[in-house]
C-alpha cells in the first residue's frame, strides 16, 4: 500500500467545495457518468483504431444504490487506469484543476454553479469518503484501489478487478442522504443523463405477475443512445419528430412545425426546436429548450445562448462548442456564442420564409399562434426584423390578411391624413369595439384587428420603421378625427350654449377613480350624439404598463377619458332648448349681479396696471380678492342650475349611459337604471 498527500496548496480545498458547490451538488452524479462515458467512448475509438484488440464486450454504464452500506456505485467497461495514470488524473491534474477554478471564481460562486469543469473532485459534495476501483485496458498493468477521505491524505494499493474499466464508490455523508433514495437518482439520472450515447442501467425492469409489479433479470436501461437530434433529417418523418416532442412535453399539444439544426463548421451545432402553441395570456416559459453537451444536459436556462424571442421555442440545442464554466456575462461576449445565436436565427427565418412561400394558406392559419413569436422577434431583434418583414401577416377585423407592404397598398389611397400620413386603424376587441369599427367601415377604411399580447409594443415599433405613418386606435378620438381630413363644419351651439352644455353632462357623469373631460366637435349631424373615447397616447401607455418596463408608472395613473358631444346632432341640440326655457332666467339672474363686480374688478386691475406686485396698494389686493371670492359664489349657484336641470333631464344621463355602454363602462346597479329610463322613455 501506497500513501501520499495530495499536492493542493490550498489546505481547505475540500470545505470550499462542499460550500461553493452545495447548492447544485446533483450535479456530482452527472460528472461521474460524463467521466464514465468518455472512459467508455475512448476505447471504443482504440478499437476502431486498432489500438485495441480486445473484445469490447456489454459497455453499458452502471449506477447502484446500497443504503445498508450508504454507497452510491457509477461503474463502467471503458479505458480504465493504472496505478501510475491514477497519480496523474487524480492526484495531481484533478485537485491541481480543482483549486485553480475555485481559485479563479472564489468570489463568484454563480458562475461556478451548474456548469461543467468540476469533474471528479466534485464527488466530495457529498460524500465523506471516496474510492476508486480502476483497471487498465493494458493487461499487463495490474487494479489498483485509491482512497480519499476528502482531505489531501490518500491511499493507493493493487487490487482485483474482473474486468478493465472504473468503479466509483461514493460513502454519502449524513448531510446527503437524500441520494441514498432509489427515486432520487432515478430522477437526477432522467435529468441529464437520459440522452447519452453509452446504455446507462439502474435497477431492473419490472413485470405485473401474480397481481404484483416483480424485478426481472433485465437491466432497467434509462437513456435513449441514439436521440433524434443525432440523425439525418433525411432519415426522418414527421411522425418521428411529434413523437420526439411528446417524449420531452408529455402533456404539450402538438407543436406548430419543427427545425433541425445540423451544423459542423464553423461550429458544431444539432438540435431540434419547436415552434409550440402559446395562448394569448403570454404563458412564457423561457426553460423549455434543453441545452446539452455532446449529449449531456447541462442546463434550460438558455438565455444569453439563444436571443431572447427565440427563448419561447421548445425543443433541443447540443453543442461541444459552447463554453458552459464561466459566466452568463461572458458567454454573452464569447464569439463562438454569437455565431450560434446568429444561425438560429436565421434557420428559424428561413423556415418561416419556407412555409410562407410554399403554402400560404397554412401560415395563415397558423398566425394567430406564431404573431407572438414573429411580433417578439421583430422587436428585439433588428436581423431578425429584416429577415421577416416581408412575411408579417396583419389580419383585418374581416379576418382577412395581408402583408405589411399589401396592406399599404390597400389604405394608401383613402387613409392619409391632412399631413399627409397614412392612419393604420386598428381595433384590440372586435365585439367590444363594434359601434367603432362600424363607424370607421361606414367612411370607407379598414381596420386592423391587433389583439395579442404583445401589439402594442409592435405598434409602436412599426411607427419607428413605416415612414410617415401613425397607428390610431379606432375607439381613441371621434371617427372625423381619427383621420383628419380638411373639412370643416360650423357648430349649431354658441360658445355659451357649449360651456354651460358642458356643465349640465359633467355634472352627471359617474364619479369613480375614472376622470373625464367633456368637450365639443362640430360632427355630422347624422353621427353620434355623444362618443366617449381615449387619447391614443394615454392609452397606449396604460397598455404597456401591464408588461412592466420603463412605462410601469403608467398603470397607477387614474383613466381619463374624453366625453365627445356633437354640437350638431338633434338630441344635442334639443337639450340645449330645454335648457334654455328652463334655465336661462335663473342663469341670466347671475349674470346681472356677476357683471358689475368684474367691471369693478377690471378698474382697479387698470388703475395698477404696469406697478410690480410691492407697489400695488393692499386695499386693492383686498378687494380684488373679495370681488373674486363674490363672483365664484354666484358661478357656482349657475353650476348648481345647469347640475339641477341636467339631473332632472332623463335624455342627458341616457345619452351619458349610452356612450359608457358603448366602451363597455356600464355595469351593476347603472346598467339596471339604463334599462328602465329606456323603457320609460320608449
């Protein structure tokens, strides 16, 4: 028997790896069988060489639990160790490795987390005590036992082993003895192992005999060797590719369509991804692609690796060319990343080129659930944007569809502005915004149907591309300014009929946290008596407050709407008369008594014209306040004339309830009060 002291420098080398690593130490179990595998791929290339002439015999790597001795066992039929290679890989390259990297990311632990280049050492995460049982493919070079009790002393002696190959012996420590748990490793060997291309067994099959689930004598192989991702998309069906799916999402529906990615310069690159069906609701699930490495999971946290749109695909990426032990911010900078990253991209644009050219008619109904991919991508991604633009569907609220380019074609001529800029109308609900889109149909334009999720930030990413164009919300203003031609109407109401006008309906609007502001246009008289609308602007950001980001403080801001009333329709115009036999004693009684107080107002105003604030006499400051306060008083006895008449007035508040009824603003006890006033007034 041989002992030594490992030569480490750093003497609490193995408490930084039980600290460090703790909080994924799973992983050790990955690392083991990534070991094993390479042990195992290795001598099957000397046999394919000729540097091995011996019988490869049954390769498959073993895992086995025993919770009496509190042992896990990885062992393989690979390449093997002698005693001399032991001292090399183990004692000297694996600890020296190890005390490098924690030396390197001492203060990083994140970056060390998770990701490969831990290899053997990180056994000791969870083990009190580790043994190597190794014999060479050389024949001549005895077995040999190496022992570690996760400190630098060892021991190194021969031993007797059948065959070539590497038993690892994990003696779990008490902090770990989760892992003594048969389901547990189960678990962690369907994680990552379960696409290697060595047969891993744990346990054995069972079989229902005599009303019970008993073993067999046949091993319980865990991984798929040969997983679809490594072979030629030639080979394969459209069935092998669904089935595929539903082996990774069992409980998915059925993907849109598929890419195979299968690439060997200037980087290697396979995989497949799948374009999945996502409600409208935006249920992003950015851990749905599983990266590997040469068929070992390594993690589905992709980001940084894929761009960001393409984070909601599902499906597949392994590449031996991504490097996986440093940090997120540096894979983000690392060449070789960005190269990948660009080349999916571009597959994921051809292939949607590919359908769009070849069937149409398909794409087209399949849009509602690719626009949130498409939408993302363009917005995020300037190639992507070029890359797709010419195949970006808008749907009408017809349900037809046209490219981005058809559709200018199709507005160009009867939706330009006074200014000269082309109004894309659009509607976010088609029943709810109905009276709307029927007015704006009635005037000859057309109008977008933009209902997903994320529309409004693509809107306002297509008005910073579209030349000379603006996307107006065909509920946000009355239908002769949403595109403001050169007409012009007069107004059948005064400017005094207007402002009292104003008054008699804001004093019967609903009092909530909802503000609204009346105001006049000079409409047709055939179009709505009243319209109750939101500016484009206020709306749009209250929208985008709800996916968070710089325009979050939005959401906390009160609504405010506009109340529209046309100073041209009848019932308009028929209230007015009503006021005016009602109330125009009363309001001109005010006035006679308001007149003379601001004609003395404006003389004492005249008499300090020019003179700064300190030179205007107190007495006049004093009385101009008093004939201010005077004047307000009798203002607010016309306010409470106009508010008397207007809530006496039945056709004013159904006027009101129709146009909340209209945004879908009228609900409960008011909608129940709407219902009656219309019966009486019918």
């Amino acid at each position: 028997m041989e002992k030594g002291k490992i030569n480490v420098t750093t003497e609490n080398i193995f408490p930084i790896i039980k600290k460090f690593l703790y909080s994924d130490h799973e992983i050790f179990l990955r690392e083991l069988i990534s070991n094993a595998v390479d042990a195992t791929q290795k001598i099957k290339t000397m046999a394919n060489m000729g540097d091995f002439k011996g019988e490869l015999g049954d390769l498959t790597i073993r895992v086995k639990v025993d919770k009496k001795k509190k042992t896990i066992t990885v062992s393989d039929q690979g390449i093997g160790m002698s005693a001399e290679e032991v001292d090399k890989y183990i004692n000297q390259i694996a600890f020296s490795s190890a005390e490098d990297f924690l030396t390197k990311y001492k203060n990083q632990a994140n970056a060390i987390i998770g990701h490969f280049g831990l290899g053997f050492y990180s056994s000791f995460m969870v083990s009190e005590k580790v043994e190597i049982i190794t014999k060479s493919y050389d024949t001549e070079k005895p077995a040999v036992r190496w022992v570690c009790e996760g400190n630098p002393d060892y021991t190194i002696e021969e031993t007797s082993r059948e065959n070539r190959g590497t038993d690892i012996i994990l003696h779990i420590d008490k902090e770990s003895e989760e892992f003594l748990d048969n389901s547990r490793i189960e678990g962690i060997l369907k994680k990552y192992c379960r696409f290697l291309p060595v047969p891993i067994a744990f346990g054995k099959e069972t079989e229902w005999k005599d009303g019970k689930s008993v073993e067999t004598e046949k091993d319980k192989i865990i991984n798929d060797t040969n997983p679809l991702w490594t072979r030629k998309p030639v080979d394969l069906k459209d069935e092998d590719y669904l089935s595929f799916y539903h082996n990774l999402y069992p409980l998915a529906e059925d993907p849109l369509f598929n890419i195979h990615l299968n690439v060997d310069y200037p980087f290697n690159l396979t995989g497949i991804l799948y374009f999945p069906k996502i409600k409208n609701n935006f249920e992003i699930q950015k851990n749905k692609i599983q990266l590997y490495c040469n068929q070992v999971f390594v993690t589905d946290s992709v980001e940084g690796i894929v761009p960001e749109f393409l984070t909601l695909l599902h499906g597949v990426i392994d590449s031996p060319d991504i490097p996986l032990n440093v940090s997120r911010s540096y894979l983000q900078s690392d060449s070789n990343v960005k190269k990948i990253s660009a080349h999916i991209t571009k597959k994921v644009a051809d292939r949607l080129q590919e359908i769009f050219k070849n069937n149409r008619e398909q794409f087209e109904k399949k849009w509602d659930d690719l626009k949130i991919f498409i939408e993302y991508g363009m917005i995020t991604e300037e190639k992507f944007y070029d890359q797709v633009s010419k195949i970006a569907l808008f749907k009408n609220t017809e349900g037809k569809f046209f490219t981005i380019e058809e559709y200018e074609k199709l507005i160009k001529e009867n939706q330009k502005d006074k200014n000269g800029t082309l109004v894309y109308l659009y509607a976010t609900q088609k029943e709810e915004q109905y009276s709307f889109i029927e007015a704006a149909r009635q005037k000859g334009y057309d109008v977008l149907l933009m209902d997903g999720y994320l529309d409004t930030h693509f809107i306002n990413h297509l008005e910073s591309k579209l030349k000379n164009s603006h996307f107006v919300r065909v509920d946000s203003d009355v239908i002769d300014k949403l595109i403001s031609k050169d007409e012009k109407r007069e107004s059948k109401l005064t400017a005094e009929h207007q402002q009292e006008l104003s008054q008699v309906f804001q004093s019967q609007l609903p009092e909530n946290k909802t503000h609204f502001s009346v105001i006049f246009e000079n409409l047709n008289e055939t179009d709505s008596p009243i319209v109750i609308t939101q500016s484009e602007y206020m709306r749009r950001m209250k929208d985008m407050a709800q996916l968070g980001g710089p325009a979050a403080f939005y959401g906390n801001l009160p609504d405010h709407f506009n109340v529209v009333i046309n100073s041209n329709h009848p019932l308009i115009l028929k209230i007015n008369d009503d006021k005016e036999k009602k109330c125009r004693k009363d309001l001109e009684k005010y006035d006679e008594k308001i007149k003379p107080l601001e004609e003395n107002k404006k003389e004492i105003e005249t008499a300090n014209k020019g003179k700064k604030d300190d030179e205007i006499p107190q007495a006049d400051k004093d009385r101009i306040k008093d004939l201010d306060d005077k004047i307000q008083e009798f203002k607010e006895k016309q306010k409470e004339v106009l508010k008397n008449f207007g809530s006496k007035n039945k056709l004013v508040r159904q006027l009101i309830d129709i146009g909340l009824l209209s945004n879908n603003m009228l609900k409960g006890e008011d909608l129940n009060r709407f219902i009656k006033r219309s019966i009486e007034l019918l």
